[in-house]
C-alpha cells in the first residue's frame, strides 16, 4: 500500500486538495492519517502519511457531499427565498396576462373596425352602381387637373383661387 504526504497530496491533485483542507480532514476525523513521530523539526518534515485507500475512502466522502449540496434551479433551501421567487414569478404571470388582455382587446377593436369600414365600402359600391354619373376616374382626373392648375400659376386672383376651390369641393 503506497501512502502519501500531505505536500504530495496537495501537488498531485493541482492544489484542489490544499494542505489546510487536509489537515481539517485529519482533525475532524474524516480522514485518517499515520502522524509521522520524529524528533527532528522543520521543513521537509512530513507531519502525517496518509495510506491510498484511505485517501479513496475521504475522495468518496467528499463527492458524496458534492451531490448532496448540488441544487437545481429554483430549489432552494431557503424557504423566505422560495417565497420571493414564486412572489416574482406570480408578478410574471399576472403581467404576461395583462398584456395578452390588453392584445386581444386590441385585436377585438381592429376587427370592428375592419368590418364596419368592409360594410361602408360595400354601401359605397351600391351607390357608385346605382348613379352613373359618379365615375370615380371622371372625378380624379378632375381633381388632378385642378390641383395643377392651382399649382403652375403663380399669382392668381381671389376670385380664380376660390372658383378652383369651389371645384374641388364639389369633386368630394
């Protein structure tokens, strides 16, 4: 059985095992080691050799306890916490809700409004077919000849400007 001092251990395992980890190991007896009785002191002295398989059994011990602690997400062991995430959470929903609330009230709106402007444009269709004599073409090339010569002159009279706009409302 091969066993190891705390140095090698600590250089070994790339400083995740450090030697103060080790030695509060030893002392709070989850890790049991052979203390090294010299009479000489100093460095390069080992304090305690620790044998491979119980270096295994402490390796175990301390994944375990790694599994034991690991906590998803939204469990916690805080129970005051738990209450202030379900209070964010509940505020969450109740917003989402609202929104949708407020989207399909919209959506409601617009389709009224769609219906009421299919059902004025059909109104409008049956008047255009009942009189002939509103030719929509007629009425915008007449108004479009208007505007332009409302357009290229220059200065013109109150009494030309308001017969051109008389036209125009007529037009409309």
């Amino acid at each position: 059985m091969k066993k190891y001092t705390i140095y090698e251990i600590e250089n070994l395992t790339n400083g995740r095992l450090t030697k103060y980890k080790l030695n509060q190991a030893i002392k709070q007896g989850k890790l049991i080691a052979e203390e090294v009785k010299s009479e000489k002191k100093g460095k390069g002295i080992p304090k305690y050799y620790i044998y491979e398989d119980k270096l295994q059994e402490f390796l175990n011990i301390i994944e375990q306890e790694k599994k034991r602690t690991i906590t998803l997400p939204g469990e916690t062991n805080n129970p005051e916490l738990n209450k202030e995430f379900k209070q964010i959470f509940e505020k969450i929903i109740d917003q989402k809700d609202q929104i949708i609330e407020a989207q399909t009230s919209h959506i409601n709106s617009l389709t009224e409004r769609i219906t009421m402007l299919k059902d004025e444009n059909s109104k409008l269709t049956r008047i255009s077919e009942s009189n002939p004599d509103l030719d929509d073409s007629d009425t915008s090339s007449e108004r479009r000849n208007i505007l332009l010569e409302l357009a290229n002159t220059n200065v013109f009279s109150v009494k030309k400007k308001n017969k051109l706009l008389q036209e125009l409302n007529r037009l409309t």
